[in-house]
C-alpha cells in the first residue's frame, strides 16, 4: 500500500466491490486514482474508503459509482487537481450545498467534471426561494463540465465564482418539458473572466438538442469557450430552450459580429407561424454587433419570415449592424428570397444595406 501511486480500474459492480475491499486503509503515495463500474449496477464506495484521507491524490476520476462520504475524503486532498465525478446514480448525494464549500478548500483544483444519471431526479428542497447565499471562490478552476439537471446547475452556480475558467461545456435537461429557465446560469456567465477575443457565436439546432457555443479563434485552433446543450426534441422547445440564454442579459452576446445559426442531420420543421417569428426575434435580439449571418438552408426562410415583420421604426430593433448574410446552398430563387426581399428593402431605405451571398460565392437577387 505504501508503494502505490496509481490505480485505474473498470470493473463489474460485484468484482469493484472485492477490489475495493482491501482498499480502506491509508495509500500515502496514491496520486491517480481511477474507478469505474462497467455495469449500472450501483456500487457503493464505503466512507471507510482510503482510511478517509488521500494526501498527495492530484487525480480522481469516479464513473457510475457511489460515495456518500466523497466529500469527507475531498477535505484531505490539498493536492487535487483534477476531479471527475462521471454519471453519478443520484444527484442527492453529492448536494450543491454539500459539495461547494469542499470544492472551495480545493485551491489547486483546475478541472471539473460533474454527470449524472439523467434518470434521477434533483430536488433543491424549496432552496430556490431562499436569499442567493454567500458564494465561495474556486480560485484555480479552468474547465467546468456539467450533464444533468437545471435545476442543479442553477444551485450550483449561484455558490462559486470562478476567477480562472476559461472553458465551460454543459448539457442541461429540464425537469418539467417546457421549463428551460436558467437565470442564475446565465448571471454565472457573465462573472466568468472570458476571453475579449470572442469572435462567433453558433447557434445549432440537432434532432434532440439546442446548442450555443462561443469561440475564438487563434493562429493554430478554435477553441469553444462556452458550449450550452438543452436537451429537447420538438422544435418550438429548442427555439424557446435556446432563447433563455440568448437574451440581452447574457453580456458576452453583445460583442460577436459573427453569428452562425444551423441545423445539423435532419430538415427541421419549424412552421413559419406568429410564436416561430416571435421567439427568432427575440433570440436574434441579443446580437447587437453581429455584421456576418451565417445560416444553414433549412432555417434560412424562417429566419427571413421573422426579420420581414420588422417594418417602420422597428426595422433595426433586431441585427442594427447586419452588413452580410451567407446561406448555405442557397438557390437562386426560393422560399427565403420571396420571405427575405422586403426586410432588405426596408433597411436600404433606412441607410442599412445588406448583401446576400451563398457561402462561399457571391449570389445576385433577382430585383
């Protein structure tokens, strides 16, 4: 035990729970440590586990299993740096409450990564109508991961800023099917320190999830600072999942000047109705200094629907900078360019022209 330093294992749940039994004693050199069950069955990880202290663990890496006391055991690791807790069987045992003063003690703790089991479900006890508590510092955290539900992201994020994170993925289910709301994320958001180098914003509809991401661009990479998925199939609910962060209230919004909206695998559809061009406006709404617009074939027309309802005094309420938009596999004549013709002609007039172009080669609109 005194000469182990690493220990990476994948096992079956019965054959984990052998392993794990001589393991209740102190491992002084242990500094990687990974555990998994290859089954679903639960394995439990007794509190007795390591004697309840891993002094020099920098790595810890947990997958389909569960550990009550993993915070007790947490409080000895000062050295931790990278703490993966992967599709944990029930998020009532690693509470926000319980888990962030512990993750505050971590101050080398630079990766985290929290799944759970989407079939469990979290209840916060009524704490979303209590005062917003006193929120702890984890001063060297870099990259967040998150799959689960809102409502434990919301309670999660509303108790630790995060000085250093640079990159943050999550994948969000709702516990209701029509209830995306996400305010405390998105006030998490924009106290992170993210790059003022953000250039695109993609807004990317798939068969089962709405996504926004923001990057960057450097000399050798892209590099996806935020990724938001809301987990949802029908087409109304990823425009209205996807509308709750792109608001006006998320900041970071407000400067991309290149936007990309898409839809990937199969053709959407979205019906160009009162609620669809309704809920396009209000989440374009949040782009203010966008001058590129970048679509996808299949959402371009419905896209051109909502922007032709922009007359008079509101014709610039919505994309005021459009300089360009670009449509991929574009025909020279079709649904978008009959739906899209007036909304050019009203900015034309107001001194806003904009040109449209298939991606990647000039068109010409009939006139």
């Amino acid at each position: 035990m005194n000469r182990v330093c690493q220990v990476d294992l994948t096992a079956a749940g019965l054959r984990l729970d052998k392993v794990l039994a001589p393991m209740q004693v102190p491992f002084p050199e242990l500094t990687d440590l990974r555990l998994s069950s290859s089954n679903r069955d639960k394995t439990v990880i007794p509190d007795t586990f390591l004697g309840g202290s891993a002094p020099r663990l920098q790595i810890l890496a947990l997958s389909f299993v569960s550990f009550p006391g993993l915070p007790k055991l947490l409080l000895s690791t000062s050295h931790l740096v990278e703490l993966y807790l992967r599709r944990i069987p029930d998020s009532g045992e690693i509470s926000p409450e319980a888990i962030v003063p512990t993750l505050s003690m971590l101050s080398n703790l630079e990766s985290f990564t929290l799944t759970f089991d989407h079939f469990w479900p979290y209840s916060d006890r009524g704490s979303s109508s209590l005062p917003p508590p006193k929120r702890s510092i984890l001063p060297a955290l870099a990259q967040f991961r998150f799959d689960g539900l809102i409502d434990y992201l919301e309670q999660l994020v509303t108790r630790i800023d995060t000085p250093q994170l640079d990159r943050m993925h999550v994948n969000l289910l709702s516990r209701t099917e029509f209830n995306f709301s996400c305010p405390r994320l998105v006030q998490f958001i924009n106290r992170m320190p993210t790059s003022s180098l953000l250039d695109e914003a993609h807004v990317e509809f798939h068969d089962s999830t709405a996504r926004l991401g923001l990057r960057y661009r450097t000399s050798e990479s892209i590099v996806d600072e935020l990724m938001i998925n809301f987990l949802c199939y029908e087409s109304h609910l990823q425009l209205s999942s996807i509308k709750q962060v792109c608001n006006p209230s998320l900041h970071l919004l407000s400067t991309v000047e290149d936007l990309y909206v898409e839809h990937r695998f199969c053709e959407p559809d979205w019906e160009n109705d009162e609620i669809g061009n309704d809920l396009w406006l209000q989440l374009l709404l949040p782009f203010i200094a966008v001058k590129n617009l970048y679509l996808s074939e299949g959402i371009a027309s419905g896209i051109a629907a909502a922007l032709q309802e922009l007359v008079g005094d509101r014709i610039t309420e919505v994309l005021p900078n459009l300089q360009h938009i670009f449509v991929k596999e574009l025909e020279p004549s079709g649904p978008f360019q009959g739906n899209i013709g007036q909304f050019l002609a009203a900015r034309q007039l107001s001194n806003h022209i904009i040109a449209v172009s298939v991606w990647g080669q000039d068109l010409k609109l009939p006139t």
